[in-house]
C-alpha cells in the first residue's frame, strides 16, 4: 500500500469482479470493483492525461444534520461524548451551538472533529 495519488493502475495486480478497498484522507473507505478491461478502440481516448475516465456518476448523497435534520451537515465528529452516535453529523448552525461558548471558546474537548464533504 502506497498511496493512492502516486499508485498507477497497471502497477496493481487486480482480479475481475473480486471488491477491493480504497482508503484515502487516512481512515476513509470505499470498495472498489474491478468489472471489466479492454484493449483502447480507435474512437477512444488517446490522450493519457484524461484519464481515469468518469464512465458512471452515482448521485450525491447529502447526508443530513443528525440534530435538526433540516440542514446539510458540514462537520462530523467521532468520539463526541455530547453527540447521540458516533461519527455524528451537524450542521455548522448546530455545531456552534452544540460545542461553542457565547464568546466563541469551545465548550468542551475530547472528541474529533473534521470537515465533511458529500459523499
């Protein structure tokens, strides 16, 4: 395992149709599958700096603020002894409420915090 900005597709030995596991930004996963290869085809594109090629696009899951579930969330936390689950997801308005003081200090520490982008 190197990492994935720096790992060519043909260093890799891959079986068709077995799932594999991509891990990037450290602790994120997803399975990958390998359903199929072809020899390039004449109206194909030549160019090797547009590939990967984008051939299915699932649609954008927005995942929803576990505390007001009206916002889309921004802020996850792991391990936020105030959050009903871990990872939990929060809104930004949620967020600040939840874990900052009226002066703007944190209300409290001991949990993880990152940024959250759509999946």
């Amino acid at each position: 395992g190197g990492s994935c900005s720096e790992t060519r597709f043909d260093s890799l030995c891959v079986v068709r149709g077995k799932p594999y596991c991509m891990r990037h930004r450290g602790d994120c996963d997803h399975v990958v599958t390998i359903r199929g290869a072809r020899l390039a085809h004449v109206d194909d594109e030549l160019d090797a700096a547009a590939y990967p090629l984008r051939v299915f696009a699932a649609r954008a899951f927005r995942r929803k603020c576990n505390m007001c579930s009206l916002f889309e969330a921004s802020v996850v936390t792991r391990a936020d002894a105030q959050a009903p689950c871990s990872p939990c997801f929060f809104c930004a308005s949620c967020f600040e409420c939840l874990h900052r003081k009226t002066d703007g200090t944190d209300a409290y520490s001991g949990y993880e915090k990152y940024a959250y982008y759509h999946e």
